[in-house]
C-alpha cells in the first residue's frame, strides 16, 4: 500500500498486535534503517533497547511492559546490575525473558533540564550500538530515548537517533555485525518527527 506522501506502508498483523512498516532506508553496504509503528515488545529482532532510569527499576511506560511481557527475569537481573546504578548515557544487558527478541539493552537517556542533553542521548544511542556489536547482534530496535516522560524534544531525539545510526552503519560496515536498526513508534506525533528524519537522510545517501 501507499500513502498519499508516497511512503509505502506494508502491514504486519498478528492475533494480538499490528505493525506498519512506515519507511527504510538502504545504506550503499545495504544496510539498514527501518522505522516502524507498532509495539517494541513485540518485534522479532535480535535486541530491543529499554529506555531505563539510572535504578533500573522498570515500573512505568515501555519499560514496565517489557517486564510484563518478558517476565520477572528481567527485573531480577537488572536488579543485579552496576551495584543499583546505571548512569545516563551508559548501556546494560539482560536476557529478554518471553520476549521473542533474544535480549534487552537498557540505555539510560537524559532527563530535560539535567544539562548536556544532547550529548547524553547520543552516547546511550552509541553504547546500546556498541553493546549490540559486541554481543554478536545483527539487528536491533530502539525507541524514542527520552522523549516521553524525560521531557526531550522529540524532533531532537529522532535527529540524534537517526543521524547517529546512519553514521553507525556506515563507518562500522566492517567491524560491527549489526545490519539493521530499526525505530519502533508508537505515538503519531513522534512517528512524523521520525518520518522527517527519515527524508533527511534519504538524502544524504543518495
């Protein structure tokens, strides 16, 4: 199917949830970046990214439906981790409990108003990327770090995640095994900030 903007949307739907395919985009490597609309917990990629807070405590938002569909596993391990404090920009590990993504990297993005937001956020895109080369991923599915109840702009944060990982893919066509990145939206207003970037980017690899 395609839109009246010439986005063409393919339809993925299963007995509980729908996904939209809303764009790609197809590095020279052939590589790629995908944004879809749907929900996170339920892509089939190799890792999901949590956008968590610096306790790992995963009580609200998409991180509370995380440990609802995956399990306590993943609060127990998290709870486990970096002597109870993540902080922000950093990327941890756990397995993804029922999740039908292999495991979960929980990034901690910043909170509007903490100072040096911009740089924050691109370093927990960077180390969720390099914690997923590391552990062998091929592909990957982030959320809109930060732009829900932390406040940040979401035009920014689709900007910094999408440029950082078009650059990700192309100068890492050998080092990194990941092949796709991919935005998991659920909300429109973030998805036409996204849909934005993806234009933009587009561009820039032609």
């Amino acid at each position: 199917m395609e839109t009246n903007d010439g986005i063409h949307i393919v339809v993925l739907a299963s007995a509980m949830t729908m996904t939209i395919i809303v764009d790609k985009a197809v590095l020279d490597n052939n590589k790629v970046l995908r944004l879809v609309n749907g929900d996170i917990t339920e892509r089939n990629v190799d890792v999901i990214v949590n956008a968590a807070n610096s306790y790992l405590k995963h009580g609200g938002g998409v991180a509370a439906a995380i440990v609802r569909k995956g399990g306590a596993i993943i609060q127990e391990e998290s709870d486990r981790i970096g002597g109870g404090f993540v902080p922000v920009g950093s990327a941890v590990f756990t397995s993804a409990g029922k999740l039908p993504c292999k495991a979960v990297i929980h990034t901690v993005g910043p909170r509007m108003g903490e100072g040096d937001e911009d740089n924050k956020l691109l370093r927990a895109v960077q180390g969720s990327l390099a914690l997923a080369s590391q552990k062998e991923f091929k592909s990957i599915c982030f959320p809109a770090i930060s732009s829900g109840i932390f406040g940040f702009p979401k035009d920014r944060c689709a900007k910094i995640l999408v440029q950082e990982s078009e650059r990700f893919l192309r100068q890492n066509n050998n080092i990194s095994p990941i092949d796709i990145i991919e935005f998991c939206i659920f909300d429109n207003e973030t998805l036409d900030c996204f849909k934005t970037e993806f234009i933009n980017v587009k561009k820039i690899i032609k």
